[in-house]
C-alpha cells in the first residue's frame, strides 16, 4: 500500500493534500503528520475536499507539491476541471500525485481505462506523466469502491505521477526565429540590395535582363486576325457589332445590307418564267428568263421608280 511518505516532500516545501468522499478521519490525520515531519517548521501542509477545491480561492502558484486519492478507500474520479484546477494552484514544476481506480480492460464504463486516465492529466496541463502503477488494497477497501461506484467488472487502482511545466500557465514569451545565416546584415546594407539607381543602369558591371529573353516562340507568333474579331459576333444569334467596332464586323454588316437591298426576291415564284409570267410590279419586268434558283442581282437604275 502506498502512503504519503513515500513520496518525495522535502523540507520547505507547501503541500495540497486532497481527499473526497467518507473517508475515515483517523487516515487523514496520519497523513497530515507524516506530511508535516517532511516539511518541516519552514513548509505547510494544506488539507483540502477536491470536491470544493474549484469553490477556493487559493492564488496561483500557492504549492509545490499536489496528492490526490491517497487516503483510502478512495473512489474519485478526476475531472480535468479539477486537475486543471490544481494545476493553476501549483508553483512551476510543481509535482501532483494521484491515485485513482480503473478499468483492466480498454472497454468503455463508469471508470476510466489506463490511457484515458493519462490522457485526462495530459489535457489538464502536466507534463512527465509517469506509467500508471499498481497500488495494493485491501479486500474490504476493493469491495467499498466497488460498491461506492456500482462496478461490475474487474477494476485496479493505480498511481501516477506528473509536474506542471516549468512556466506559469497564461504566462507569454517572445519566439525568435532566426531564418539562414545567423549573423544579420546591418539595415543601410539590406536597402542597397534594392536600390538601383541611374549611374547603375550605365554602369557596365551592371548586368540587366533582356526583355526578348523573357519571351518564348509562342509569345513570338503573330495572331490569327480572325482570332481578333470581338465575340458580340460569334454564336447561334444575329451578328450585331459592338459600338465604335475596330475589328471589322461593323463594315461587313453593311456591306451584307447593301447588297440583300439589290436582291429582289419573287412573291408568285413564277418570275423566272419570262415576262408573259409576270404580274405589273414585277421586278424582274423586261429581264429575260432565267432558271430557277438562280439569284438575279438589279441594277440600281432598275431599283428606282419611274418619275
């Protein structure tokens, strides 16, 4: 069975002893007094219920050294509220000693597995958790926790062991990072690197970059004219050019409108006939036959009315 006095208190040193539930009051006082021997006149040791521990106002960095379920039987199971808790109470690498029942096995219950209880005192804060140990109780300590928490399966109680980091926790530090060579060039010397100036640009020593070399073949190629030609004029709708059009759709537009003004196109069909086949107002009138289908382009002077 494992006891307060084996751990390491040394003289001077402020002690949280923390217990919970009901336990006897002769243990608790045994463990006070082996307690206070270590410390000394110049230490303290602090009694206190976990369970109201959140409830205190203790400052922080207030003990060096926390144990927690010590005092049997002890069936708590710590929370990361309370162990965080602690952790705000003790100084920098302050050390914390808990001892806390667990399940055998990794399946999920009332209690924590071996890795989960690890993982609690990791997310609280501490650091250095040790391995969990296995602490020997008595029958009818196994059979108090037992019936206090309802388990049905097989259980263990162990201790572990962890200390705060060595910084006080919100506690903020400036990093230093330091990229390539060690040794900084002095500021004047960081600017030259980006000032150029106009004896520069004559000097020969100088060395500048060729435009043309930042150009490949393809950057080279002239364009297809076609390729230029504003898209307002591409797709399944009416080709309409765009206003103050600079690539060329604008004059073929009109010039296709001229020339669809010189085509005359026949109402009856039978124009092409010959003129014994045309109606008055024909304006294929006096114009030989000609086949069918083919397009028949007038004069302008055929186009215009007589006066």
């Amino acid at each position: 069975m494992h006891s307060v006095d084996t751990l390491g208190v040394s003289a001077g040193q402020r002690v949280l002893l923390l217990w919970s539930g009901n336990q006897a009051v002769e243990k608790l006082q045994q463990n006070v007094e082996l307690l206070t021997r270590k410390v000394g006149e110049t230490g303290k040791v602090q009694v206190e219920n976990i369970e109201r521990l959140t409830l205190s106002s203790y400052a922080d960095s207030s003990f060096d050294v926390a144990i927690s379920g010590f005092i049997q039987p002890c069936s708590y199971l710590h929370t990361t509220d309370a162990l965080g808790e602690i952790c705000r109470i003790l100084k920098p690498s302050g050390h914390l000693a808990v001892i806390e029942p667990v399940n055998e096995s990794s399946e999920s219950g009332a209690i924590k597995g071996k890795d989960k209880l690890i993982s609690t005192v990791k997310l609280s804060g501490f650091v250095d958790i040790s391995q969990p140990e296995k602490i020997q109780l008595s029958a009818e300590e196994i059979s108090s926790i037992q019936n206090s928490l309802s388990l049905t399966k097989e259980f263990q109680v162990v201790m572990v062991t962890s200390k705060k980091p060595n910084y006080e926790v919100g506690s903020t530090s400036q990093l230093k990072l330091s990229f390539g060579k060690k040794k900084d060039k002095p500021q004047e010397d960081v600017a030259k690197v980006w000032t150029l100036s106009v004896w520069d640009m004559l000097d020969e020593d100088v060395e500048l970059v060729d435009d043309d070399a930042l150009l490949d073949a393809d950057d080279l190629k002239k364009p297809d004219p076609s390729s230029l030609r504003a898209t307002c004029g591409d797709g399944p709708k009416k080709k309409k050019a765009c206003k103050n059009c600079t690539c060329g759709l604008s004059d073929e537009l009109e010039a296709e409108a001229k020339t669809k003004k010189k085509t005359a196109t026949s109402a009856c069909g039978s124009c092409y006939l010959g003129d014994a086949f045309r109606c008055a107002s024909c304006p294929y009138l006096g114009m030989p036959a000609f086949k069918p289908g083919e397009k028949v382009v007038l004069s302008g002077t055929q186009l215009k009315a007589d006066a």
